[in-house]
C-alpha cells in the first residue's frame, strides 16, 4: 500500500514539472481579483483582443478565454461563453474638483468639472454625485457629461426656506460630493459650496426686473397724523435695487422749496435731506394747480435700508394734520425709468355708484423699448373706489388719507397672466364714481 507521504511526493513533482514558471497554485473561488498577466499565464487559457473575436464553433465545456478589450475572463458551457471575471482597476480624476467653490449671486450660475479616469480605458460611468440635505434648498444642479451647473435659488426661495425651517439662515454653505463609478469601483471628492445671499454691497446691481409696490401715510383718520413712517421693503427686493418714492398730497411750492415731508437722500435712517428728483405741479379740477407730487429716486439699495426699510419724516407742526400719501415702487437696478405726468380731469355728468373707465396719462416718450408700465395715481377724492381695468391696467393697492387723498398703484397685466396682453399699452384707471364733487387726479406713468 503506497503511503501518504509517498502520495504526496508524487503529487508534488508532477505539479512542479507541469508548471516550470512557478506559477501560485488557484484555487477556482481565488480567481477574483488576479490580473491580466496573471490569468494570461493560467494553462488552457487563450487571449483573444475583442469580444467579437470569440470562437463561435468547435467549443467544448470548460473552455477558457481572456478578452483584453474586457477585461473579462470567459468560460464556455459548450454553446457560448459566460463571464466569469472581471478584472478592474479603480478610476481616478482626470479633472479634479477644488476643495471650495463660492456662488457669487442668485443671477449667477457656478460650474464645476469633474472629470472622472479610467484606468481600464473602458470610460463608462455611472453619476453617483449627491449633495447633503441643504443642497436643495440652495442650488438645483444639473449635469452634462462631467460639467456640473449649480444654479442657485432666487433670495425669495431660500427665504421661503429658512422661514419653513429647511434652512437655519440664507447664508451658509452646503456639501456637494461628486462621485463616479464604473460599476465596481468608484472616485468620489467632497466640495464645500458656499452662497451668501445677504450682499453688504451697496452698489447698483444690473438686473432689468420688477420687483414690487408698497405704501403709507401718516396715519388714516382726521386729526391723527405720526411723525414718521416707515415703509418696508417687499421679500423679493435684492441689495443694488432702484428705488422710485412718489409722494402725492402735498400742497404746491417750487422744486426745492419747503419741504412738508423729509426723505433721506440715501433711503437710509440717517441721510441727509433730499431733493425730489422731479415734481408735477396738479390740482383738485381743471385750472386749479395748487398741489403736487414728488419723485424721490435711489437708484441702490443698501444693505442698511433693505433690513430697516425707508423712514419718511413729517414735517407739519407738531399736532398738525398731514394728508401725505406716499407709494414707493421698486425696480431692478439696471432698469431706467421713462416718466410722463398729466393731470386728469372729470366731467361734470358722472353718475352715482357707477363704474367709468379713464385713460391715464399718455406713455412717456420712448416707452416701446421699455418691458412694462406701471402708475400711480393721486386723487383729492379720498373716497373714491378703485380696481382694475379689465385686460390692461392690474390693480396693485390702494393707500388713503381719510376723505381727502388716495393713491392708487397700477401694473399693466404681462403676458403669463392674461393670454394676448401687452404690457406696453396705454394705462387705464377704473373707479367708481361715490359723490357729486368731480375731483381731478394726478396721474404719474413709469416705463420700465
């Protein structure tokens, strides 16, 4: 009987002379991982450059076939091959992303490439980017190839965010790890993104965009007047805006002449006085002229005055009843307003609790290469009721002083709220006529 060691003696000799190169005995379940050299040097294995160029007839079980184009190892089952390894390399970067990147505005998208390697050549990768959980309240991000677009959310949308409780504060920064697999390893590289979106930058910013009205007075019933008030600056304004005051209720005197309000000349709390950018003289029916309106303009926000909003003094004596009426329209920065006033005067035969429609002012000279129209119309009849006129003019809001002064704002409709409208039309108001005194009005348009 031939002894164990004789046994494996005899096995070991044999595998020495059937294998002169010394190649590490494999076991089958060991063959993930080994290279192509390695498998290349594996009796009974044959090298083929492409798949296509796999034997198709005369196969038997068990036959053995390295493609290089692959990277695969093949095994046939006599009728065709299946895939019985894959040998891989792990990507690297060809391009890879910095370490910190900065969203400068809300206008402006950031684009970052990241462009992953294959160490294989076989260049074909699966996009497993992903951003941390504030990534999507900050920026929607697309993707072409290996150029990422990060466009950032409008100041109104994160807002809406923070105040909801998905953000803490407008301004942060999120993670955003971009990630490239080839289906069995991958390459991956975080980024920190910051956006700051409260600028303290006072500079105009050069957006051609409306932003909104708002308006006050100082107070709403006879014999009660404040000695200032403050407007606030809708959600949507951003630092670098234009700002347009129209100041209506005031008694006439010469540009420049006693003031019966005080604006800062910066819009700030602690400006100096202004002077009114232009004034229209008007007054309560045709022939009369003994009132005005003023046009402040700022033409920049500043950080201060969009966090605090603008402060307007009243000057009447103390205890005095003032019957200023104020709205204050915003624009972005890189719009220049046209102006054009008229005073608009009523017949005699309107009839009570009725409706009348009335063109406004004319458009001003060169409003055709403007993008809309917007009033604001001052009247001495404090009572009247406005709204909108069908199809052009939309009513924005109205602000009054007792019986005595009401200004109006208006927006011509744009496209994407009524199908077929032109916001470049003439301007209408609609109002309903509420008493038999045919008070005039003063009708400012703005295109912007």
């Amino acid at each position: 009987m031939v002894s164990k060691a004789r046994n494996i003696a005899t096995f070991l000799g044999r595998t020495d002379s059937a294998n002169p190169t010394e190649l590490r005995l494999l076991h089958t379940g060991e063959l993930t991982g080994v290279d192509s050299s390695t498998i290349l040097n594996i009796n009974g294995v044959q090298f083929f450059d492409t798949l296509d160029s796999l034997p198709v007839s005369n196969l038997r079980e068990g036959q053995q076939a390295f493609v290089d184009e692959s990277k695969r190892l093949y095994v046939s089952n006599g009728s065709g091959y299946y895939n019985a390894l894959a040998v891989n390399n792990a990507p690297f970067w060809d391009s890879v992303p910095l370490d910190e990147y900065t969203i400068v505005d809300s206008a402006t998208p950031l684009t970052i490439k990241a462009d992953p390697g294959d160490s294989d050549g076989i260049e074909l990768f699966i996009n497993q980017s992903f951003g941390s959980d504030s990534a999507q309240y900050m920026a929607t991000v697309t993707n072409d190839s290996s150029v990422f677009t990060f466009t950032p959310k409008t100041k109104a949308e994160i807002a809406s965010a923070v105040a909801a409780g998905n953000l803490t504060d407008s301004n942060g920064d999120f993670t955003y790890t971009f990630k490239w697999s080839d289906g069995i390893n991958f390459v991956a590289k975080a980024a920190n993104i910051i956006y700051n979106t409260a600028s303290t930058s006072t500079g105009p910013n050069n957006e051609i965009a409306w932003r909104n009205f708002n308006r006050g007075s100082f107070g709403s019933t006879f014999g009660s007047s404040t000695s200032s008030t403050t407007l606030y600056f809708p959600y949507n304004c951003q630092v670098g805006d234009q700002v347009i005051l129209v100041v209506g209720g005031l008694g006439w005197t010469a540009l420049g002449g006693s003031a019966q309000v005080t604006v800062p000349d910066d819009f700030s709390y602690n400006g100096n006085p202004a002077t009114p950018t232009y004034e229209y003289q008007w007054g309560y029916a045709s022939g009369q002229y003994d009132y005005r309106t003023d046009v402040y303009i700022n033409s920049a926000l500043s950080a201060d005055m969009k966090a605090n909003g603008l402060t307007i003094q009243n000057n009447q004596p103390s205890g005095g009843t003032s019957y200023v009426v104020m709205t204050m329209m915003i624009l972005g920065g890189g719009n220049t307003p046209l102006f054009n006033h008229a005073q608009i005067n009523y017949p005699g035969n309107y009839a009570l609790n009725t409706y009348y429609n009335v063109a406004s002012a004319a458009l001003p000279s060169g409003y055709q290469f403007k993008n809309g129209i917007a009033e604001i119309h001052t009247t001495r009849y404090g009572t009247r009721t406005f709204t909108a006129y069908p199809s052009v003019s939309q009513w924005w809001g109205t602000v009054s002083r007792d019986i005595y002064y009401k200004q109006v704002s208006y927006r011509n409709y744009q496209p994407n709220q009524i199908s077929g409208a032109n916001p470049l039309q003439q301007p209408y108001h609609r109002f309903r006529h509420d008493s038999g005194t045919q008070y005039s009005s003063s009708s400012l348009v703005i295109a912007y």
